[in-house]
C-alpha cells in the first residue's frame, strides 16, 4: 500500500470514529436538492442489477442502492468504516449487501461483473488514470459509473477548505474540468450535471421556516445560471458525472 493510500486510510479510521467533519454538515444541508436527482439516476440504473459502491464510507448511500440492488458490493479502503456498514446491514437485515476493505486503485474483481459502479465523494481522493481505468474494466460493456463530486474551481469554496484544513485529507482534489474530461479517455460518453451555486445563501436559513422555498427558488436560480452561462458551472460546489463504458466489450 502507498504512503498515499495509508494516509488516507488513517485520515477516514480518525474521521469516522471522531466524527471531525460534523462541523460541515450545515452546508450539506442544501444538498436535498441534488441528492434527489442523483437517487433518481441510481434507481434507474441500478434496480435490478449487480451494483459496485466505490468508496462506501460508513454506508450512507449503500442501503439505498441496497434496497434496489439484485446485488450491492461495497468497497472502501478504511476497515472502521467497512466493520461499521457491515454492523449496520446486520441491524437492518439486509442480505443482499456485502462491505469490503479494498483499494480503489486495485480492484480485486474480475473484468466485466459489474452493471453500475456508483460514488459519492470518492474519485477526488484517487488517482484518477488508475481509477478510471479500474472501473473501466469491472464495468459489463454498456454498463454505468455515476460519481457525485466536488468541483475544485470556486475561490469562495476554496478559501473555506485552506481554512479547515482538518476536514480534509492532504491528497484529496476537488475535481477540476480537465480531471472530468480526461474521463473521455477512458469512456465513450461522459456526461454531467452542476449543482450548488446560489443555493449556499440558503445555509444560514436551514433551521427557519424559510428555508425550503429559499432552497427551491435558488436551485432554479441555479439552474438558469448554468442553463444560460455554461462557463460558470466549474463554479458548482457538486457535480453529478455519469459515464458509460462502450458496447463493444
Ligand atoms: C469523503 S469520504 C466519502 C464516503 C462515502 N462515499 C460517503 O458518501 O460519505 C471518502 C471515502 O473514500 C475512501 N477512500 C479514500 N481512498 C480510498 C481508496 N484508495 N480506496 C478505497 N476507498 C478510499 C475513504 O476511506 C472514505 O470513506
């Protein structure tokens, strides 16, 4: 294992058990917007199919993708997060789902086993000629890889993330355009989608009555920004990228 991968490994065991990024949850409060459009996606290609969570943390999107799943692997490289998924499947008497320490980077299955490989927060950690090619290969020809991922381009985001440095490993990389685009190597469609601008004016409100509309006005805010003006949708704080590995097997 590299000194890469042991950090981040070490980081994600602390982080986990001392929950050092509860501080952050007020600004994922907004993400209920984008979570629901990316649920949509992975029902709909993930029901009924053989599924890869890629980096499953402690199973905050598994039982979800479990619940519509022929099938759900689940992969991460911290053992406290695959032992706490792993407890947690049990509590929930779910048997369809398995959680296992594994690289990112070196996957140990065959090629072609799986239909969907989905993340959440996870191909900024890696490196990504690795990463892209690994998932490549475990996808069936046809299959799909949807990632929800922070983009690296806002001064304002980026500012906050030089300020609480503890939040954060010290080789993660939000994603920028070029990483995205090199997905174009590796996959014969790449698609995204942007999310979170405006709708962080919305954070201070969270806990008021205000909140729910301010978050609908702004997400359609949003919307329209990156429908009319694509050069500011680098901008996003999340995006949602789907790519499909070719047919030809
Ligand atoms: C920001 S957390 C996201 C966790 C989870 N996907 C979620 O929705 O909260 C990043 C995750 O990537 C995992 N990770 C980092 N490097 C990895 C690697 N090389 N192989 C597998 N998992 C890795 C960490 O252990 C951590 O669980």
């Amino acid at each position: 294992m590299s000194d890469r991968i042991k950090r981040e490994k070490e980081y994600h065991n602390k982080a986990f058990s001392e929950g050092v990024r509860k501080a952050a949850d007020k600004y994922y409060s907004i993400h209920v917007t984008s979570l629901s459009s990316l649920y949509k996606t992975l029902e709909k290609y993930g029901s009924g199919k053989k599924v890869l969570e890629y980096g499953c943390g402690p199973g905050y999107n598994s039982f979800f993708l479990a619940s519509h799943a022929r099938e759900l692997v689940a992969i991460d490289i911290s053992d406290y997060a695959i032992a706490t998924a792993t407890q947690k499947a049990k509590e929930l008497n779910v048997s369809n789902a398995v959680f296992v320490e594994m690289n990112a980077e070196e996957l140990d299955f065959p090629d072609a086993t799986f239909d969907l490989v989905f993340g959440n927060s996870i191909i900024h950690h890696l490196d990504l000629d690795k990463s892209y090619s690994e998932i490549k290969r475990v996808l069936k020809p046809g299959g799909k890889a949807i990632f929800y991922e922070p983009l690296g381009h806002n001064y304002f985001i980026n500012h906050y993330r030089k300020a609480t440095p503890e939040m954060r490993t010290e080789d993660e990389h939000p994603l920028l355009m070029a990483d995205i685009e090199l997905a174009k190597k590796y996959f014969s469609e790449v698609s995204t989608d942007f999310y979170h601008l405006g709708t962080l004016a919305a954070v201070p409100f969270r806990n008021t009555f205000l909140f729910k509309g301010l978050l609908a006005m702004l997400s359609a805010t949003d919307r329209a920004i990156f429908t009319l003006f694509p050069f500011m949708r680098k901008y996003a704080w999340f995006c949602i990228i789907e790519l499909t590995r070719d047919n030809q097997g």
